[in-house]
C-alpha cells in the first residue's frame, strides 16, 4: 500500500511541477485599514486555560479576557481536528463540508478484491493510467500523467467572501486546506498545515538506522533500517530512501518503479562520540553532483540539509530535505533521519496559495517543516525517541514557527490574519497529563514533569499573543481560539472486536480485520467500524457486499446504540460511551449521506482503539489500557472536550461554537451571513436561538 501511494504521489508532483507558475501575492487590499486577527491554538484546553490565567501565567489572555471575555468554544462532532477546522472554515457542520473523521472509506470500490477502501479524508489523490512516452536508446520515460489531487472537504470557504470583496487574506498553517484551495480573485494567500504530505506522500514517515541486529521494516509511520560496514573502505552504510522513480522503466513483471535511494556513509570517529556523514546530491541533467558532509556530536541535530534524489538525461530532479539527528555513536551507531520535506524555495509540488507564497517566505526566512504534522510524534510512538528527544525536536517546529510568525506580522497591512500553532495538540498528546493515577509510560515524576512541557507551550502562545497585540495596534480585532480542548487517555475501546462479539461482524479469524474479509463474511457482517469515532452499517446499495436492508436499517441503528450506551468497564464499573450520535439527526446539508451512520462519543479517559481507526479486529480484548506513548487525546464526546475564544471585543453570546468563528469574521468587515452557514457572529446579541450543528 505504501509503495503504490508512493507512486501516485510522485506522478502528482512532477505534474503539478510543471503548473506551478508564479502568481503573486501583492494584490491591493480593500479593506481600508480594517484588521481582524484569528491566533489558532489547536487543542487548547480550557480548563487549563483558566488555571493558569488565574496563577498569573498568561498575562495576555487575560487581557482579552478583561477586554472581550473568556468562554468555551463548542467543538465539532466528534471532535476532531480536520472535522473541526473544516467547521471553522465553513461555518457550517460535516453534513456541509463533507469531512467527518481523519479516515473516510469508499464503500465499494472498482477493485474487485476489496470490499471498502480507507484513504484519507481531507485529500485524495486521482491518479491517470496511461502509458508514458519511453524515451528512445534509454530506460528512462515521461510520466504523461493527468493526476489530480483533490482536496475533499465541500462547502464554500469563508474567504471566499472577503477575496470577492477584494479584501486581503493571508492564512499560515490552516489545517484542513490542502491542497489549497484557489483564490478567483488573487486576494488570498495561504500557507496549508494538517494535511501537506512528506515527499513520501504519508503524513511524516522517519528513517532510523542502526548497526543493532534486527528485522528491517517500512511501514507509513516509519522505517527501521540496518546499518552496515563496508569493509573494504571502513564506512558504515545506509541507504536512505525516497520515492519511487516514475521516470524509470518498471522491472518485468512488477508494477511499481523502481525505489530512489542515496547511499549514506556514516563515519564514526575512533575516540570520541562524533561521527561524519557523507552523501551524494543528483544534480540537475548534466551538471555534476554535490557531495554533502556533516559532523555530528551524539545527541545533535543537523540543521536541514537537502537531499536530491534523482538525476535524469532530460533534466528534471527529485529535491527533498531532511535533519539528521545522530542519536549515538556507541555501542552500536544509531541514526534518526526526518521524514522528507519538499523545499520551500524550490517546491516539487504546489502547495501554497499562490504556489509561489511558500518560495517567497522560504526566501525570507529559510528552510522549514513543509510537511502539516512537523512534530515527529510517530518517533516517540514508535519508541524511536525517548521523551526529552521528543520535546527537543518539538521546541525545534515552535522555534520554526515563531520565525513564522515574525514574517505574517512584517507582511501584513490590513483584512484577515490567520496563524495557526500546532504544538499546544502534538505536545499534549505526548506529554499531557493531569492525573495522579498511573501514567502508561512514565512514573509520577516525570508525568509531572512533561505535563510541565505542556504548560510551557501554553506560556509560548501568550508570548505570541503579546507579540501580536504588539504589533498589530488595539484597533485590531484580535480573537484566540482552538478547536477543541484535551483529556488523558487511559483506556482503549476495541469497537470491531465489540461488533465480532456481538454478532454484528464476521471476521475470517481474530488474527485479521475486516478488510481481508472474504465476500461470504462480509454478506454476513451487518456493521464495522472505521476511524476513530465512526460506526457504519453493511448496507445494501450502499456498500459492496451490504447485508442490511433499508427497512432495516432503523431498527438497528437503534439497537447498536443501547448496546454502546450500556457498555461498562468490568474493572471499574465506568461508564465507557457517553453518546452515540446518529448522523442523520446531527448533520444537515448535501454531504450528510456520506457519514458514519453512527458517531461513537467516548467518556472522558476513553477512546478508541488503533486497531478500530483502521478497521482491525485484532485487540486482546473489548476494553484494555492504554500503553502507547500517545496518552492524550480529545476524540471523545463533543461536549467533554470544548475549545476556547477569547477577544478584545465583548462576546455576545453565551455558547459560541466553532461554526460561529466564520460569521463573525465576516461580519468584522460588513458582510452578512451567507445562508449555507449555520453559526452566527459571536459579537452580536442573539436575537433568537439558532441551530447549532
């Protein structure tokens, strides 16, 4: 599967490549000196919020506080991120902008041998199967290649307004955007975050290489590679590797091309814990190669370094980046290296707005995580880093972002500003902790102490916020938000063993989810679950091999959801589901059929399980702790895990929701709610009450 998206993504580069012609971003605003400011903090969590303005920590917040005032900001169902900001970009819920958890699924796909098909939700790409165009006397050949990457989410985005008004918008990291979607009127300038691809086409895969004896593997998460001695030269070999090379001739009989790698000569020095590295940079057509060197104590990250893959008798290359991180010389010699970024200032893909807007800050202040999900959290999931490597490498993107920052600030007259920080989420999910009941990894003292972390990220958004306020003047309004709050995560909830054990589900053993289901199993199955909080029926029409029929349907949804709802933990007597959501009586709009039949609203310390999100019916058991590095979260019950708004200008009204942030950002700048938007401005007084979801 990873080889395959590989292929795919890179037939989508090279011919967006080619597209991505400079637009500019310098269009005269009409805002006429109007300025509103939007500071995303994604997953802040009020309550902690709250305490730490009342200890005196945040001195900007409560600020706002005292200015416009402090609430909980409703959350979306369920509660996360690409569902969230998707809300917030439209103003309206999922039965609108169509996105309705990290994972989707095609219910009944060409392929003839599978019978759903998981994929992303926010982005998918369409790729073209026509032959390419060999090139005579070489095995080298043109990837003629119509392929698409589409961006999922539906509904019309609230800037849209201000860009046909001619007001200017410019938007750092917004989650949920890529690819970016077009501005019609070049008003608009967007950096996306939550969903940019590494140059693999996964959301962050790391390579770690060591001289320690054991099973290689690449999996979308990582790839744990040997390292080996060349005796012959004494240097350590690894192979680093990229992307498939669709300019290159597949084998025989294989459907893939072959995989581009870089050897990487690793030097350790005889005396102390340093060691060089050594590669080779392709170079462009006929110019020669560059050789790249690097000396690194144990313990130290590079700064970027440039890593091109690919050299072809025509001219066009494969350029990425990465940091290498060298963990340890001895005993044995460990290597981390980052998932591949694509370049800012020469980008092999179109991923801002205009494509030439990332180039422009790449060129002003330098090399950056391109990729949406900087925070390498898959490294300490994986057990790749230990904490304080994570928080290391963590400090590092926030350092990054602040350059960011410093450059959305300088470049900014009047309209909209929109920054977006993701390390108050991919800190707490690793570090967070407000419990003294045992930590899944860690003892007290250090659950203590990485809870800490998270509070001095809180610390950093207020330094932000401060630097704003600075700078933009009090004639700004100015609004801090996140989507969504946190809790510990304690225990996990196998849904699909739940479904096997009560008859809803047929597996072909414990062993195997699902997906490799044959055609007879599925005709028996009469509901699964997929992502992290959907539950859908075996429908007839609807998925491939449905068994449950229309008059069906009702009935059963009905059942399902008494069975979740009385659910309790054997251990404790807890309450494991708060809610069960069904989906056609919360979302309203085109792209409600499109939905979970049902929405799984997990109690507080709850969530579920790893094997659900992919549809794997493997866990020990239905309800099991959690053991994972990744010991927070917020997937749960909506109303358990509300966001924040604060604002220099009062708030109106006393429940604001996510779906209210657009409208009142339009309404800043005198434009009326547009009428396929279900929230409202959060600064007027609530004449009556509204629809909320």
């Amino acid at each position: 599967m990873m080889r395959a998206m590989n292929r795919k993504t890179i037939l989508l580069v090279l011919a967006l490549f080619a597209l991505s012609l400079p637009v500019g971003c310098k269009k005269k605003s009409a805002a006429g000196g109007k300025k509103v400011f939007v500071l995303g903090c994604d997953g802040m969590e009020p309550k902690l919020v709250r305490r730490m303005i009342d200890e005196g920590r945040l001195p900007h917040f409560a600020k706002l506080e005292r200015q416009g005032g402090f609430k909980r900001l409703e959350t979306s169902i369920p509660p996360q991120s690409p569902v969230a900001w998707s809300n917030f970009i439209t103003g309206a819920g999922p039965g609108v902008h169509g996105i309705f958890d990290f994972i989707h699924r095609d219910p009944a796909p060409a392929n003839p041998t599978e019978a759903i098909l998981p994929y992303f939700s926010t982005n998918r790409i369409i790729p073209d199967e026509k032959n390419p165009w060999l090139i005579p006397g070489t095995d080298y050949q043109y990837p003629r290649s119509t392929a698409k990457n589409e961006l999922l989410r539906r509904g019309t985005p609230f800037w849209d307004y201000l860009d046909k008004r001619g007001i200017s918008v410019r938007m750092y990291r917004l989650p949920a955007n890529y690819p970016p979607s077009i501005s019609k009127h070049g008003h608009v300038c967007c950096l996306p975050g939550m969903g940019v691809p590494d140059a693999l086409g996964s959301q962050g895969t790391f390579q770690h290489f060591s001289t320690k004896p054991r099973r290689e593997s690449k999996g979308m998460e990582g790839m744990k590679l040997r390292i080996r001695k060349d005796f012959k030269t004494g240097a350590y070999v690894a192979l680093l590797n990229g992307p498939d090379n669709e300019w290159k001739r597949p084998a025989e009989g294989s459907k893939d091309a072959p995989e581009m790698t870089i050897k990487l000569n690793i030097y350790p020095d005889p005396d102390r814990d340093v060691a060089k590295i050594v590669y080779v940079n392709k170079a462009m057509a006929a110019e020669p190669d560059e050789t790249v060197e690097m000396v690194l104590n144990a313990g130290q990250w590079s700064d970027w370094k440039e890593v091109h893959f690919l050299k072809t008798p025509v001219g066009p290359s494969f350029d990425t980046m990465a940091r290498f991180y060298l963990q340890q010389v001895r005993p044995n010699i460990e290597l981390y290296v980052s998932p591949l970024n694509f370049i800012p200032t020469a980008p092999a893909a179109t991923f801002s707005e205009p494509p030439d807007f990332v180039e422009d800050i790449g060129k002003e202040i330098g090399p950056f995580y391109t990729q949406g999900f900087a925070e390498e959290f898959n490294g300490l999931k994986n057990g790749i880093f230990n904490d304080e490597e994570y928080r290391v490498q963590s400090w590092y993107v926030l350092k990054e972002r602040f350059k960011l920052l410093d450059y959305a600030l300088k470049h900014f007259d009047d309209g909209l500003l929109f920054f977006y920080f993701s390390s108050t989420d991919l800190q707490a999910h690793m570090f967070w902790w407000d419990s003294d009941e045992p930590h899944p990894t860690r003892t007290p003292a250090e659950a203590r102490k990485y809870m800490g972390v998270v509070e001095d990220v809180y610390v950093k958004m207020d330094e932000a916020l401060g630097k704003c306020m600075k700078a933009l003047g009090d004639d700004t309004t100015i609004i801090v938000m996140s989507d969504h709050g946190f809790c510990n995560f304690r225990w996990c909830f196998g849904l699909n063993t739940w479904l096997r054990e009560q008859g809803y589900l047929v597996t072909p053993s414990k062993k195997l989810g699902y997906v490799y289901n044959t055609e007879k199993q599925w005709r028996q199955t009469r509901a699964y679950g997929l992502g992290l909080n959907g539950l859908y029926l075996n429908l007839k029409g609807r998925e491939k091999y449905g068994s449950v029929t229309a008059d069906q349907r009702d009935a059963l949804l009905d059942e399902i959801s008494a069975k979740l709802l009385a659910v309790r933990d054997p251990r404790n007597g807890r309450q494991v589901i708060k809610h069960v959501y069904r989906s056609d009586r919360c979302y309203h709009g085109p792209e409600a059929k499109n939905a979970p039949d049902l929405l799984i609203g997990y109690a507080r310390e709850y969530r579920a399980s790893w094997n659900t999100c992919l549809g794997v019916d493997n866990d020990k058991a239905v309800i099991f702790d959690n053991h994972n590095a990744w010991s927070a979260d917020h997937c749960i019950a909506h109303d358990e895990v509300p966001g924040i708004v604060l604002s220099n200008r009062r708030i109106m009204v006393d429940h604001p929701a996510l779906i209210d942030v657009a409208p009142t950002v339009l309404g800043e700048f005198g434009i009326s709610v547009p009428s396929h938007m279900t929230g409202r401005s959060f600064f007027k007084a609530p004449a009556q009450k509204l629809a909320r979801r």
